[in-house]
C-alpha cells in the first residue's frame, strides 16, 4: 500500500491534476493499493475524477469522528464516508492526538465505527524523540496497539510513523524501521491473536531519494507519504517502485 496524505493542501485544479497524472503514470499492482486521502472538503470531487477516470486509486479520508452519541457540529462519521464510496480512514495520526488531544477511547470508537460501516483502516502509531532516545520505542508502542484487542483486524493497516520524522526532514534508519515493524508484527501476532501477518506500512519524511531503501526491508508492507506526495509525478515514481 502507498499512500498519498495530502493533510492541509490542495485545491480542485491541484487535485484534478494530480489524480490525472497518476492514473497514467503508475503501474496498478492489485496487491499494492494506490491510495489518495485529500482534505475532506475534496472528498466528493475525488470520488467523481476517480469513476470519470476508472482509475485504479483508492479514495481515503484524513479523519472521521467518533460516534459517541455527541452532538459535533462539523464533524464526519463513517456513515458518511461510505456514502461517498470511501475506501479508507486514517486513525490515530499524530497531528489529531496532538491538536485535538484525540484519546485511546475516542480511537477506539472510531476504529469500530469504522470496521462496522466497512472502511478499511489506516491505524497510526509512532513515538516521540524523547521516548526514542530513552530506547522506550516498543513500551510506547504497545500503549497504542493494545486498544485494538478484540477487535477484527481483517481490514486494518498499521502505519509506523515516528512523531520525530513527520515533516522534520529526518528519517528514521533503515535497521530501526526494519526492527521496529517486526516488533509491531509480533505483537500483533502473539498478543492481538492476528492468525496472518497484518500490514505495517512506514511514513515520515518519505521521500523518492529514500522511498526505494525503506520499501526494501521485508517488513516494510508500504508507505504512507506526506509533503512528497503533492507532486504526482514524485509519488508515481515511488509508488512504482513497491
């Protein structure tokens, strides 16, 4: 899976021209989704270039809102993203738990919300400099997957996203990757009851002069790409390495 989060960009003609350069320009493989997640204002007009087009992108939606009986003035629920034909949601990123102090209840909900109005989840997790350089990566990490117990993860990618490479320009090893994403497997395998390995993609100061390292690790399942992700000829050349 290659992912383009585009946060707090884009504009129609932008848009219409990045889903049309990359519709031409990519090489579709089946099992490596294509996926594009706009600002929500833009998801309606995503949907139509898409089906005007026939392009093999997947749609996806930066956010959605729990679904706790609370009355949200702006807010989106997943109800809403099927009915514009969403193929994914993105949970957990770090800017919502950072900005919108979004807590492990309000994640959960909006996981299972989400699995029961069939959207496939984007779940990110990812620690801050701090705890990295105190070797606490995997304790920190383990706080951010344990909400997913008992849930049915059939449809569920985990994003890696350090907090300290999003948008910094730094890069995480390709060794500290590596070893970080088999840590998220096993847990998932001996502690979450996953019977396959789950997908677990990378994001963070993504980049085509980096993209190719990363995706070489064998437990690196995709990418989930940034500001690099603006330029569609960019994105085209690093989704066409997976």
């Amino acid at each position: 899976m290659i992912v383009a989060n585009w946060k707090m960009n884009g504009s129609k003609a932008s848009i219409d021209d990045w889903i049309n350069t990359v519709s031409k320009c990519i090489k579709p493989n089946p099992e490596v989704p294509c996926v594009f997640c706009p600002p929500s204002l833009y998801i309606d007009f995503s949907r139509k270039l898409i089906d005007d087009l026939s392009s093999e992108i997947k749609l996806g939606s930066q956010l959605v809102n729990a679904e706790d009986g609370t009355a949200l003035t702006g807010g989106v629920n997943s109800s809403m993203l099927r009915d514009f034909s969403t193929d994914y949601v993105l949970i957990g990123h770090s800017e919502q738990r950072t900005f919108f102090n979004e807590q492990a209840n309000q994640t959960f909900n909006k996981i299972q919300n989400s699995i029961d109005a069939g959207l496939s989840i984007i779940f990110c997790i990812g620690e801050p400099l701090d705890i990295q350089k105190e070797n606490g990566t995997n304790d920190f990490l383990v706080t951010q997957l344990e909400i997913l117990k008992g849930l049915n993860l059939d449809n569920v990618t985990i994003a890696y996203e350090p907090l300290w490479a999003i948008g910094t320009g730094l890069n995480a090893q390709t060794a500290y990757i590596e070893e970080t994403h088999k840590f998220i497997k096993d847990y998932c395998e001996t502690d979450l009851g996953v019977n396959e390995d789950i997908s677990v993609v990378y994001g963070g100061s993504v980049k085509l002069e980096n993209a190719e390292e990363i995706l070489s690790s064998s437990c690196v399942d995709g990418l989930l790409i940034g500001g690099a992700s603006l330029n569609p000829d960019n994105f085209s050349n690093i989704y066409n390495l997976s």
